[in-house]
C-alpha cells in the first residue's frame, strides 16, 4: 500500500470518527426531544418550567424548585471552588518549586478520578455531620429543625466545589502558561512586582481561558447527579437558605426514573430536556469565549 493511499485511509477513519461523535450527540438529543416534547406541549411550557408543584401522580410538573435548586447549588459550587481552583493554577503557573508540582499536579488529576460516590460518601460522613453539628450548636435558634440535618444546599455546594476544582486549575493553568512571556518580562522589567505581574498583565491576558474554565466548571457541577442526591437532602422545594434542603434537576431524573410511568416518565424526560439545552448552552458559551481569547492572542 503506497504512502498516498495510506494518508486518504487515515483520513477516511478520522472523518468517520468526527462524525460518529456527531451522530451519537444527534440520537442522544433526538430521543430526549421526542420523549419529553410531547407532555411540555400538554402541560405547557410556562407552567412546567415555573411550576411550583411537583406530584407526577396527580398531573402536576412543575421544575421550578429544581431548577432553582440546580442553580442554587452550582452558583455555590462556583463561589467556594472558582477562587480556590484560580489561586492554585496560579501558584503552580508561577511560583510553586518543581518538587510541589510533582506533589500538588497529581494530587489534582486524582481528584478527577474520584467517582462521584466516593465524594457523596465524603459528603455524607464527614461535611454533613460537620454542619449538623454546626447547625444544631450555633444556628438551633434561627433554623427551623428540619434544616438542622447537615442536607443542604452549603454541603452539596462544597462537595461540587472540590469536583470543579481539577477543570477550573488545569484549564487556568493552561491559559496563564500560554501567555507570551514577553509579557511578563516586560512588566518585570519596567519596575512591577511579581504580584503586580501576574494581577495587572497575566490574568487580564489569560482572562478568555479563565472564564472558558469557569464555564466547563459549571457545565460539570450542573450535570453531577449521584454526589449531589446523597448530599443534598432531595426535597422538593424553593430554597430559602443556604442551610435548606434542595432537589437538583439530574436529582430528580435518578431518583425518580426507577418508578415512573406513564406522563410521569416524559416529564422526566422533559426534565432532561432542560438540562440539554442549558448545558449546550454554557458548551457553546465556552467555546466562544475560547476562541475570543485566541483571536486576541
């Protein structure tokens, strides 16, 4: 087989693989569609998205409190890891010695290999207990005692927090090693400090990969279902303190998709549906602001 005709099988295998890839997003989207499609159109759109009532065996699909609750979460996830997550890519990018980041670097990428269960355990034992205790010390006076249980919106945050944390520091990382160094020389050698360095020259010129992690941080911490049921105390209901317990969309799906049926089962896929297109959406975000930085570079 001569060289040319090995290139044109290499590229045919490749091509197939891209769209393989493709196809695959299609089927999975399609099926969703078309299962959850049909009780949105009989429920309505409005009413099942800012419905508040969920009692699958009385007609009633109402997402609201779980797409309050997935936010609620997620945005908590984002407020404890994002800072975390940025300050270690950071330190590893710019000041940890070679011995720390042979330390620090696989310590990270074992946090991605966790499985989820393990840090709903985590959570379980060791962070609810934590606040339980906390709750029940400090707070008995201004909760009301079924929110005194440790199951809240706060555990399940930090639990996503800590799993966000190897895309938020690898990705930083990537973006503000990927910053000319001429940069960075220059302001050196104008007169700045290491720390006026990095705060006015490599983060504003790594800012498009920041966000870009920021987003995919997101993106994971909204679709995470199993840490967050064991966590989160799974009720249906509007959130009213960090401290209440909460159902998260991808929640619901699991828990409830052993028993449904009927309109019970489409609603689930209609839940489903939601979370696709908010996810597509924060993939494309990503992708935009990514290539907005690479314009720019």
């Amino acid at each position: 087989m001569s060289y040319k005709v090995k290139e044109r099988v290499y590229e045919k295998i490749l091509l197939v693989s891209a769209f393989v890839s493709v196809i695959t997003i299609i089927l999975i989207g399609g099926f969703i569609f078309k299962e959850g499609l049909p009780i949105i159109g009989k429920v309505g759109l409005f009413k099942f998205l800012l419905g508040r009532e969920w009692h699958p065996t009385e007609g009633e699909f109402g997402i609201f409190p779980m797409i309050v609750g997935t936010f609620a979460v997620t945005f908590g996830a984002l407020i404890l890891g994002v800072p975390l997550g940025v300050a270690t890519a950071i330190f590893l990018a710019e000041f940890a010695p070679p011995w720390v980041s042979r330390i620090v670097r696989p310590a990270v990428e074992l946090l991605a290999g966790i499985p989820s269960v393990v840090y709903g355990l985590f959570g379980m034992v060791i962070i609810n207990q934590v606040l339980m205790n906390i709750e029940r010390t400090y707070l008995a006076n201004l909760l009301r005692p079924e929110y005194q249980r440790g199951y809240s919106v706060l555990s399940a945050s930090i639990i996503l927090a800590i799993m966000i944390l190897p895309t938020v520091i690898n990705i930083s990382e990537d973006a503000i090693r990927s910053v000319p160094h001429e940069y960075k020389e220059a302001s050196l050698a104008l007169g700045a400090t290491q720390w006026q360095t990095i705060y006015k020259v490599l983060l504003p010129a790594a800012i498009s990969g920041i966000i870009a992690a920021i987003v995919l941080g997101m993106g994971r911490a909204l679709g995470e279902t199993m840490a967050v049921i064991m966590v989160a105390g799974n009720t249906v209901a509007i959130p009213d303190s960090i401290f209440a317990p909460v159902r998260t969309l991808t929640g619901n799906i699991a828990i409830e998709m052993g028993y449904a049926a009927g309109d019970h089962v489409k609603a689930l896929f209609a839940t489903g549906i939601v979370l696709f297109v908010i996810i597509m959406a924060l993939n494309t975000l990503a992708t935009a602001v990514a290539k907005r930085g690479v314009g720019r570079s």
